[in-house]
C-alpha cells in the first residue's frame, strides 16, 4: 500500500478547530483506507493476499458495504471466504478441530483496514510531536484545539514519541491538559444544565437549554473518542 493512502499533511487537520483533531486525524485515514480499498487496489494481487489472510472486522466490513457498489466488496470476498475454506476447514493432515478453532480466533481478530490504520496513525503522531518541536505555527493551532478526547488526552501524554520534546514537553503537557480540563469542566456544566431541564421548576415556555442540548452526545463523544451521533 502506498505510504501517501495512511498519511495526510498534519496542518490539514489542526487548521480545523472542531472537535478532537486525533480523532479527526483517524478518520480521516481510515475513510481514505476504506476508499482505497474498494477501488482499484482491490485487483492488486499483493493487497488481495493481504486482505485474504487478514479479512475485515464488523465496523470496516459496515463501511465498506456502505461506501460503494456490492460488487467490489463481493469480488474482496470471493477470494477471502475460499482462504477461509482452504486454510480452517479443508481436509489436512495435522489439521485438527482443536487447530481449525484456533486458526478461526486468529482471523476474528484481525482486520486488514485496522492494521493499515495502526500503521498510518502512528507515523502521523510522531508527526505531530515533531511538528510541535520544530514548528511555531503548528504549536499554536495546537494549543488553540477547543478539545481533545480523553481517550487521545491519555495516548498523547503517555506516547513513547513524547521523547522528541526536548525543548517544549513541559509547555506540550500543561496546554494539552489545560485544554481537556478546562473542556471537561465545561461539560460538566452542560450535562448539569440538560438535567435541570428536566426539573418541573425549569417547564416554561421559554426555557432556555443554552448549549446543553447536545451535551450527552458530547459527553458520550469525549470519553469513547467518536461521535455518538450527528
């Protein structure tokens, strides 16, 4: 797979304030993989070898049913169900019911698409801890993000890239959690106003939900790293 499917210029990402930008950083390489691979790469006998001894997991297998006409992903299939057969239930010596089972665990899980975004999104976080070491401009549309998900908060201050700070990790960890603290906090506010909502005292007419009416699917987004919903 070419190396330019899995990675995208990082400023592209951070010149967007919405949301968590590692989470938009993922899908945006995983749409790309997804795409990539119910186009043209699905005829490329390296690629097909891959996805024959990999296959997809529920959540790629959904998007990839729904990115395009069935007859890609039926041809993808076609090959990797006759793999499926060949290598756990064809007839073979040494191939016991005990190995067929487990020859079954490794397949479930393991995702072709998943693999390829693992290996995209790790080389653009290095990016990022680079870019924040050597690049102003990047270094401030970083530390003007309105949020980052706990679930990123966590991977970013615990990542072995951290190392490559050698001069702003201090700044790089107090911004990074200045940002989801104070991101928290406001949720926290938010998710308490849309209870009170509900309180008989606050059934007027005209009650006012401020910016809490979306503040569950916020909440949800924040601890779990996608969006719940729409």
């Amino acid at each position: 797979m070419r190396q330019d499917i899995c990675t995208i210029p990082i400023s592209e990402i951070f010149e967007v304030n919405d949301g968590c930008p590692i989470c938009r950083m993922r899908e945006v390489v995983e749409k790309r993989i997804v795409e990539y691979i119910m186009g043209a790469a699905m005829m490329e006998p390296d690629i097909r070898i891959e996805t024959n001894r990999l296959g997809f997991c529920e959540r790629h297998f959904d998007q990839m049913l729904n990115t395009r006409g069935r007859l890609q992903l039926a041809l993808i299939l076609e090959s990797h169900i006759d793999e499926v057969n060949r290598k756990i239930f064809e007839k073979k010596l040494f191939n016991s019911n005990s190995a067929k089972g487990q020859k079954a665990k490794k397949l479930n899980e393991s995702c072709f698409v998943c693999e390829k975004i693992d290996w995209g999104f790790s080389r653009m976080i290095e990016t990022v801890f680079r870019s924040y070491e050597t690049d102003r401009d990047f270094r401030d549309m970083f530390n003007s993000q309105p949020m980052f998900c706990l679930k990123h908060y966590e991977m970013l201050m615990n990542s072995p890239h951290r190392k490559m700070l050698k001069k702003y990790g201090s700044e790089f960890e107090n911004n990074l959690t200045t940002i989801t603290g104070n991101y928290t906090k406001a949720l926290h506010d938010d998710v308490k106003k849309y209870c009170s909502m509900y309180d008989y005292r606050s059934n007027t007419e005209n009650k006012d939900w401020g910016t809490s009416r979306d503040s569950v699917e916020r909440t949800i987004a924040f601890l779990v790293g996608r969006k719940f919903s729409d």
